[in-house]
C-alpha cells in the first residue's frame, strides 16, 4: 500500500506543478461557463406537470458561444502564451450571450465567463526561482526536509543563544 501513497502523492504534486505553469481557475471557469450557455436553449424543463422547452430561434449561436468558451478554456490550460487572447474573447462572447442565449444562460455562463476573461487576461507566469530550499523540494523532497530541519535546529539554536545573552546582561 505504500506504493499507492507514493504514487498517489507524486501525481498531486505533478498536477499543482502543472496546474501553477498556466492559468488554471481562468481555463476552468471559461469552461464551465460555456456549459450552461450550452444547455439551456436546448432543454425541456418539467414544472409540476407542465413542460417547458427554452428553445429559441438562437439555438445556434448559444451553441457556437458555448463551445467557443469551452475551447478557449482549454486552450488557455495547453497554450498560456494565448491567455490575454482568450480572456478577452472568453469576456467578449459572455457579453454576447445575454441577447443570443437566454441572458447569458440565466446569468450563470454570464457571470462565469466575465470572471473568466479577468482571472485569463490577469495571470502571469511566475519568476524563476533562484537554486534553493524550492528547487531541492522538487527534485529531492526527503533531501529538503532534512535542509529544513537543520535549518529549523540552527534557527533554534540562534534563539537560545541571543536568549542567554540578554539573561548575561
């Protein structure tokens, strides 16, 4: 069973390692705001025992907009380089969906897609880090825990000493 906590442990790290790379919450909120833009101008909702079909003659668009934000959030997640591009378009094509399909899917794919044409167009990658305790945890996470804890007993050790000096004084 070790083995399986060792392997679920280094596929979590290597996601948050891939998922840090690229602007991830942009990507999943454009993709989940293109789902209900999708569904609602084709569904059938039942109230009681009445049937209500939200079909409208824009049935198209609302599916053009939908899967074009679809798309573009996973574009953003596999090429970052075009994170401003599909921020904006992602921004862009909520804007349109209010009057093509049914008010930006109730709100909800409108609201969605605005907050994800803002976090796409506001990500940047991060800086290189220097050589250090980050790049010893990546490679060497047994390796860095021992850095740390000897950096934590010299820290201790600094303390103790300023400690009985000003005791001396």
């Amino acid at each position: 069973m070790p083995d399986a906590e060792g392997a679920f442990t280094r596929l979590r790290l290597g996601f948050r390692a891939w998922r840090r790379t690229r602007p991830f919450w942009g990507g999943l909120l454009a993709v989940i705001a293109g789902l209900p833009i999708l569904y609602f101008p084709y569904a059938h909702l039942t109230v009681g025992g009445l049937t209500v079909a939200m079909s409208t003659t824009a049935g198209a668009g609302s599916l053009i907009i939908g899967l074009l934000m679809i798309v573009l959030g996973f574009t953003a997640w596999f090429q970052p380089l075009v994170r401003i591009f599909c921020g904006v378009a992602v921004t862009i094509l909520s804007l349109i969906s209010i009057p093509v399909s049914n008010l930006g899917g109730f709100g909800m794919g409108l609201i969605l897609g605005l907050l994800a044409g803002g976090l796409l167009v506001a990500w940047a990658p991060l800086k290189a880090q220097s050589t250090g305790l980050a790049e010893s945890v990546a490679h060497a996470p047994e390796a860095a825990a021992e850095n740390v804890a000897e950096h934590q007993a010299a820290e201790h050790q600094a303390v103790e000493a300023a400690t009985d000096l000003g005791e001396q004084r």
